[in-house]
C-alpha cells in the first residue's frame, strides 16, 4: 500500500505502523517502521483483501524525541485476484457437498482485459479462481453472500490466461461443467453484472463433485434441478426469511423487490417441508412468479416432479406450473390445487418445442384460500430433468437365430454414428431418428453406436455372434428306457457348431430340447 502524510513541522524521519482494523492504538512506547525519506511511502507484506489502520508519528531524536501517534486513517488492501494470473485456487470436494470453499471480495475489483465479454451485459469489476479437475464433471456454486446484492456472472474456461475458452456462462450462481480433463487447471471469472461503482461485495466459491446417476447415464446428457430442495442458503430459526435472489442458488422471481420467501421448519405454522428442512412460498411481497431456466438448444422431453401444499384454513390454494422461452410466451403445463393439511406431489413431462433454445419453467400462484397471491402456494422438491442419452439397453445381443436387424432408441434429437473401430459394415435404416434400425450384421464382435446430441454423445453396444445362419445338425438320439443311463447330449453340432441344451435334461420323460449356439 501506499501512504502519505504532511509533515507537521521540520522533521525529516518519521515511524509508521500499519495493523489490522480492530487492533488496540499503538501505545508510546510501541516502535513502528523507520522512515527517513520524504513522504509517500510504500508499505509491502500486507494481506489482500484486508483492512488496515495506518499510524504515523515524527521523530526529531531518535529513541528519545518523537511526536505522539496520529489518529488512525482507514483502507483496505487490493484484492490478489483481480486478474487472471493471480487467480485464486479453489479446493475441489470429491463429493457433492461444499465442505471446502474459496473466500472471495469483489471489494477493489477492476475489469480484467482477458476472458471476453460474451457472459454477461455488464461488468462493474471481476475476479478469478483456479481448480484442479478431479473429475470428469464438477459443479461450480457461488454461495454464502454478504454484502451489496449485486447480480453476478460465474463463467468458466479452459486454456490458460492468454488463451481462454468460455466452457460454461451462468446467472444463477451455479454451473455445471462436463467433458473435463483430470488433472488440467480449469478458471472462474465472477463478475458484477450491472453498472455500479459500490464493490462491496462477498462470498465462497464451491467446486463440488457430482454423484453419478445409478442408471451409468453420462453427467454430460443430463439436464437437472438447480437446489431444487430450496436448502441453500440454509436459514436456522428464522422463518420466513427474505433473501434476495441475486444471492440464492439456482432461482429468481419477477418481482421487482427480488426477495424469495423461505421457510424453516420448525415454524409458526407447524407445516414440515416435503423434503429436507426448508421450502418456499410462492410469492413473498408481489404477485410474481418464481422460475429458473435451462439451456435447451434443441428439442427434449423434461420429466418434472414438485410438491405443493395450501397455507389457508379458509380453502385450496392454486399454483399453475408454465413453461416458455424467457420473457414469454408461457404455456400452462400443469394444474395443482391443495389444502393446508398435506403435501401433494405433481409429476408429469414437457417436450420443448423446436427453436425453444432456454427454457423457463415459472411457478405462479392462481386463486388462494387467503384471497391474496402473496399469502399461500408453499412449494418444495421441484425436479427438472431431461435424459438426452440411449434408452436401449446395452449391450444388445444378436445371433444366427435372429433376423439379424435389431432396434435402438435415444433421447431427444441427434444423429447415430457407426464407431469407426467396428469389425464390419452395417446399415443405420435412417442416422437422424432417435429410433431406428441397424441390419447387415456380418462378422462377429462387439458393435458401437454413437447417439450424438448438442448436448452429449451416448454410445450402444450390440454384440453379433455370427455362426453362418446355420441351423446346428445333430445324429438323433435313439429312443431310451425310463430305467436307462444316457450319455450327455453332445455340445457340439456335427458342423461344429459349440452351444448348450436347455431345459437341463430328464430321462423319466418325453421332451424337447433346446440348443443354443
């Protein structure tokens, strides 16, 4: 930091002394750094980020003649991450839980020159941090805010600070990254998103790690619910709260005080949450609509789920589920009418039209028991999710007893692809419908299928036995008392074909069997 002061008389040294906000004042007898050049000078081995108070006093003899100390004068480090190369390292959890974080301060925060300006409308300052892929996936979370509720853009990028490429742009305070390398070094610019000179502003960065779906799906083809049990931030004690929603995870509101409505259970009205131990009412000060929004670049099918209960005694209250592209229009997609005396869980699917590149889902409140929108409609355990992956099973098996043609069906809108590596030729009846035929099996081996969407690519594998389209021949067995011993059935054909017998074999009765090659 630099200082300065205005000498009080004709001294030419002086003693200084820099210590953090809340320290005691320093006493007479305490010595500070010598300085015996005319001001200003520098002070070096601050913290960043961090807020001082500063002290100054004259020096006519040395050790015996000095002035009484000034009174304190007030500042606060720069921040050491407000570029690209000072970015700070962010601890990755190997679990889905933020348990390690990352402080950061927009406080003092300039516009870096690096990472392009495609994320966002504005920025009034930003700031950086590194983390260390651990996996092939993570999610990044802004979490924990203090300060000025400013809206702000998480963005990440591959490359290096000379070369950044923009992997990921959020406005929600949360992004899911995919197709990561382990062990590459991974940036997150922050940035204040509106025009404004007051930086004030705190929070923790999160890099957390997601469960894997049990169903082997790949994270990447996976569309899914931003704290969609309304847990984070988590509120004890005090219900409801009021937080605005440029510091909560995953939501907004059109209203035009910001403020989502939590409650905590337990609380005044001795309703529990569905699930987890908080939830939210539909509408806090105004009649709005609650919504989070999702990249949907082309056609998908969404499964959704949400959990709605009434809050009046005097009668249901109505929510209306809507979905649409930002800002309109919405189509209404589901109906909930509830009481106040259970939760009642909605399931259902929305097939996103073509063109519909963001999807917004909008909770709004209908008729209310209260008669107010603003008073009614709790909501909790509301799911989103799209699976742009293969339906099919795999591997799928096909063998000289088939028709040598066997169906595959993916998710959404893409495009099938033989693997380059296959042992042989096969037809794909049509490459660009999600269910389609693949004949033309002639050598055998293993078989991959790619299913390429804008938002994954999923493979198929198809396992083809190939035994010459031979029907297996076989010397028929001569006829057997019930009282005599029989050899085994032979497990090899006269043409050599290798296979075995079902059902296991009984000489106390007639019957047919079986052989599979």
């Amino acid at each position: 930091a630099n200082v300065t002061w205005t000498p009080g008389c004709s001294e030419t040294a002086w003693e200084i002394i820099a210590q953090p906000t809340g320290t005691a004042a320093p006493t007479a007898a305490a010595t500070g750094t010598p300085v015996t050049t005319p001001p200003p000078f520098t002070i070096t081995g601050l913290l960043a980020s961090t807020s001082y108070d500063f002290y100054v006093r004259a020096v006519c003899t040395a050790g015996t003649d000095v002035s009484v100390w000034s009174a304190p004068k007030a500042f606060t480090t720069f921040i050491g991450n407000d570029d690209c190369a000072g970015a700070y390292n962010v601890p990755v959890n190997s679990n889905d839980l933020c348990t390690q974080v990352r402080a950061g301060m927009f406080n003092g925060s300039t516009i870096s020159t690096v990472g392009g300006t495609t994320c966002g409308t504005d920025n009034s300052g930003d700031i950086w941090f590194q983390f260390t892929a651990a996996n092939t996936s993570h999610i990044i979370d802004f979490i924990n805010f203090a300060g000025t509720a400013h809206p702000i853009m998480l963005t990440v990028y591959s490359g290096n600070c000379g070369s950044l490429t923009q992997m990921a742009c959020s406005y929600n305070n949360s992004a899911t990254v995919t197709g990561l390398q382990v062990g590459s070094t991974y940036f997150i610019r922050a940035s204040i998103n509106t025009v404004t000179t007051d930086t004030n502003m705190q929070f923790n960065v999160c890099v957390k790690t997601p469960v894997a779906p049990a169903s082997g799906t790949s994270l990447s083809c996976l569309i899914n619910t931003v704290n969609s049990d309304f847990e984070i931030p988590a509120f004890v004690g005090n219900w409801p709260i009021f937080p605005h929603d440029n510091t909560f995870l995953g939501w907004k509101t059109s209203a035009p005080d910001h403020a989502i409505e939590v409650w905590d259970t337990p609380n005044g009205d001795n309703t529990p949450a569905y699930s987890g131990t908080q939830f939210i009412e539909l509408n806090a000060n105004y009649s709005s609509y609650v919504y989070q929004d999702f990249p949907t670049p082309v056609t998908t099918v969404f499964n959704y789920g949400f959990a709605h209960r009434g809050r009046s005694a005097a009668g249901p209250d109505t929510c209306y589920l809507k979905a649409g592209p930002p800002g309109g229009p919405y189509t209404l997609v589901a109906t909930s009418v509830q009481g106040r005396t259970a939760w009642r869980f909605n399931t259902g699917s929305y097939t996103v039209p073509a063109g519909q590149t963001v999807t917004r889902f909008i909770f709004e409140a209908g008729p209310t028991g209260s008669g107010n929108a603003t008073v009614g409609n709790f909501l909790d355990a509301i799911n989103f999710t799209a699976d742009n992956s293969i339906v099919s099973a795999s591997p799928l098996s096909l063998d000289c007893t088939s028709t040598n043609v066997t169906t595959v069906v993916g998710a959404g809108a893409g495009t099938w692809s033989a693997d380059p590596s296959n042992p042989a030729t096969t037809v794909i009846a049509d490459p660009y419908d999600n269910t389609t035929t693949i004949s033309g099996f002639s050598v055998s081996g293993t078989y991959r299928y790619n299913w390429t969407t804008l938002y994954c690519t999923s493979s198929v594998d198809i396992v083809y036995l190939d035994n010459g389209n031979r029907v297996p021949q076989f010397t028929q067995v001569a006829p057997i008392c019930a009282s005599t011993t029989m050899a085994a059935l032979p497990i090899i054909s006269t043409e050599g074909i290798t296979g075995t017998w079902s059902p296991v074999f009984d000489n106390t009765t007639t019957a047919t069997y079986t052989f599979t090659p």
